[in-house]
C-alpha cells in the first residue's frame, strides 16, 4: 500500500492519498492508467491489467489483488500498442 500510494502520488501530483481514493476522482484517466501500470511493475516485478485498475480504482483494492495467494501477473508476452508507443514517446503539448 505504501508502494502504491507513492506511485499514485507521483503520476497524480498530489501530496496526499488515502486507501479509499479513487484514482479517477483524483484525475486519473486511460494514459495514466497506463504509465501507473509500468510504474507498478517496475517496483513490484507484477503486471496488472488495465481492467485490474478500472475494476480496483483504490489504493485499498489494488492492494488486495496483491495480497491474493492465487493472484499473479498475466502471463501473456504481448504489449498492447498504447504500452510500447507510452514507452517510446514523450508527447509535448505547445500553444499556437
């Protein structure tokens, strides 16, 4: 949970978050999704899904896919095409 709220922390630009928030009431949305997933991977070696997030939006439920004995990361070998253009690119918005 302390790892979790850490990474929602940074993706979100937030200084607090608690077990219940949502990570879409705090502005999350699909592209984040996708950099929290990487970023959770990264620090715990486990691959969540973009249905795990949208189906546990919580700290507190994210964490209990964890805790799960049976629960392990998709063994499929496939990036979706999102996951390895997020990878590749950082996208610059500029005013006209």
């Amino acid at each position: 949970e302390v790892a979790l709220a850490g990474i929602w922390k940074k993706l979100l630009a937030v200084e607090s978050v608690y077990l219940d928030d949502n990570f879409f009431d705090l502005g999350g949305h699909s592209l984040l999704t996708i950099k929290l997933i990487q970023e959770i991977e990264k620090a715990t070696g486990e691959r969540l899904t973009i249905a795990d997030v949208f189906e546990n939006p919580t700290i507190g439920e994210l964490a209990t896919l964890f805790e799960a004995t049976d629960w392990k990361a998709p063994a499929d070998i496939h990036r979706s095409a999102l996951q390895v253009i997020m990878d590749k690119f950082t996208l610059w918005f500029t005013r006209p």
